[in-house]
C-alpha cells in the first residue's frame, strides 16, 4: 500500500488498477536507450513480471543516455545490469533476464510467456523479427524509435490494429539507415520518449482510452512539436506474415555479413601500398575525413560507382563507425570487386589517429 499509494489514490487506478499491474508480464526487447527509462518506469509501477532481453555489453558511450548503468557495470551484459539494478528499485517484482540475442529460435516461445512486448531495438531486422513473431502470437508491440533529436512511438497489433508492417511493409536495404552509434543522439531523447513506452504499457494494462494504436506519435527535441500521423490497418501484411510462420527462421537466418567480410586496423591500412580510402557515409556526417586522401561514395549510391573501383587498387572502406561498411564490402564482393576491408573504427578511429599524430 505505502510503495504504490500514489497510484492506489487515483481514482482511475486504485487498488483493483494496482492489482493488474502487479500481475501484469511485459517484456522489454533491448536495454539501451529506450530500454533503461521503459524498464525503470516499468518496475517502479509494480508491473508484475518484467523480461529484459539484450544480449550487448555496456560501454563507456552508453552512459550518456542509458540511465540504468553506471561506470562500475561497463563491461557486463546489459540485461543482467538492468536486472541488479531494478531488483534494488522494486525487490517485490519478479524481473527475468535474457543476456542473448532475439533470434527467430527463441522469439515465439519467450513472447509466448508474456502479455505485452516492448520494442526498443536499435535496429531494423529486430523491429521486422518483433513485429512478425508478435503477430505470430497475438502479442501487442509498444514501439518506440529515435534518430538525432526526433523519436517516434505507436502501439501496434493491439486489439485488432495495425502492425508495423501495415506502416513500413518492407525494411530497408541493410546498413541503408545509420544507428545512433554512427549519426550521434540528443542524450535525453531516450528518456522521453522511453517514458512515452511505459506510458503505453500501463495504459494498455488499465484499460484506458487513447491507446496509441493506429497512430504513430512524432517529437521534435529541438521544436518541442509532437505531431501524430494515422495508420491504417493492412489485412496484406498480417496474411504475409502468417504466411510465414512455418519458416521464420529462413526469413530471419542468424548469419551476418557483419562475421563475413574482411576488417583492418587503422595502423594495418596506413602499410598498405597503392591504397584508397573510400568513406560511404553521407556527405553531412561529422567528422568531416579529408586526409588520408579519400573518395566519398555514400552506400545508397555505391552500386552506381563501380566503375570507379580499380581491381588492382587497394580499397579500406570506412563509415562512422564500422558498420555500414562491412555491408558496402560485401557488396563490393558480391559485385566482384577484389581487395576490399572495412575499416575497425571508421571515421572516428580515422580522426583519433589524426589527432594522436598532429
């Protein structure tokens, strides 16, 4: 009664309101940006049982947003960091951590034991991967997403609404669209909209009205505008992914090109002879690289500068931070275009190595 008395005196919660949120299950797909705030709300409500699946690190860079971890939990997986740190918020809730990766395997069994999911995954394969297997087993998804000072956030496959792929029915090209890890993000914007997340959650579990279903909710940051857009429903993108539940695994294979192309070091690419620097970011990405000498081809456009590859040329690809051009590597490859690394690092290692030698 005293932990959750603010709760229990409002009148549209009270004590029957507090009893379905103590009995509630939610499971929190990502314990980053968005992840953290969701999950502290989440278990500072009372919600019953919480699931945190994250199969990453915490690093140094995280804590300027990712408000569960502190300096002392960098290097531990961050579902089991987020678990020590919200059993000391709420010891009376039961918080189960999954410190792996969501894989086509493991989605539908463990959405199986859970009421609600929340989406706080960084990247698109995930948000397809939640999206399908939500729908495989009539889960409602409350989605949440953020991109430099802007962050979106909708309820979908909620009481016979729409899915994410009645709004994106297909994801893009992969390492098409950066991460924050590449194009930098506004160190509070996870916070708000990781509480928009929560809100979402509860209300669902209470019952309320004006459920962000069919809606998908826009902030600005730097405005402080919202704006919301409507999203119909697409029978189309439901039957194509029941379509697909005997086969989600070929849809969604654990293999990454991320494991298969060829990585050099910053010092290994500077020994090499007759070698070319190619950036594939966009030409608006900070740090601005101009020596080593490169060529700047942004990944959309690679396919159409082929003819600017040499097969007898050296070519160290670099983006922001060495995941877009593992992708532009491997289709460099797939387009018979030898000689080809990603640079470990990218533009910010590139940078380091020019300040450290000035």
């Amino acid at each position: 009664m005293s932990r959750y008395s603010r709760h229990i005196v409002l009148s549209e919660v009270g004590q029957e309101g507090q009893a379905l949120l103590c009995t509630a299950k939610v499971l929190v797909v990502g314990a980053g940006g968005l992840g953290c705030p969701a999950l502290q709300y989440l278990a500072a409500a009372g919600i019953g049982t919480l699931g945190i699946i994250d199969f990453d690190d915490v690093e140094l860079s995280n804590l300027q947003r990712q408000i569960l971890f502190g300096t002392s939990a960098i290097g531990m997986n961050k579902a089991l960091a987020a678990k020590n740190r919200l059993e000391d918020l709420n010891p009376t809730i039961q918080i189960q951590a999954y410190p792996e990766k969501l894989t086509a395997k493991n989605a539908l069994a463990l959405f199986d034991n859970y009421d609600i999911i929340v989406d706080g995954s960084d990247n698109f394969a995930t948000r397809y991967l939640v999206n399908d297997a939500s729908i495989i087993t009539n889960k409602p998804v409350v989605f949440g997403a953020i991109y430099k000072f802007e962050g979106q956030v909708s309820v979908f496959n909620y009481q016979d609404g729409p899915s994410y792929r009645c709004l994106f029915p297909n994801p893009p090209k992969a390492g098409s669209v950066a991460n924050c890890s590449e194009v930098g993000v506004l160190g509070v914007l996870p916070g708000i909209i990781g509480s928009m997340l929560a809100n979402e959650v509860i209300k669902i579990i209470l019952g309320f009205d004006h459920v962000l279903s069919g809606k998908l909710l826009y902030y600005n940051a730097k405005t402080a505008e919202m704006t919301a857009i409507k999203v119909k429903k697409s029978e189309e993108a439901f039957e194509k992914v029941h379509a697909l539940k005997d086969q989600l695994t070929d849809q969604y294979p654990e293999t990454s090109v991320e494991n298969e192309v060829q990585e050099i070091s910053m010092e290994s690419a500077l020994n090499i002879e007759n070698v070319q620097f190619i950036d594939v970011r966009e030409r608006d990405e900070y740090p601005q690289i101009e020596t080593p000498p490169n060529l700047q081809i942004p990944l959309g456009t690679l396919e159409d500068n082929l003819n600017r590859f040499h097969p007898k040329k050296e070519y160290i690809i670099f983006c922001q931070s060495g995941i877009r051009s593992k992708v532009a590597v491997q289709l460099l490859k797939d387009m018979d275009i030898p000689n080809c690394y990603s640079l470990q690092g990218g533009a910010l290692e590139i940078a380091a190595h020019l300040k450290t030698n000035t």
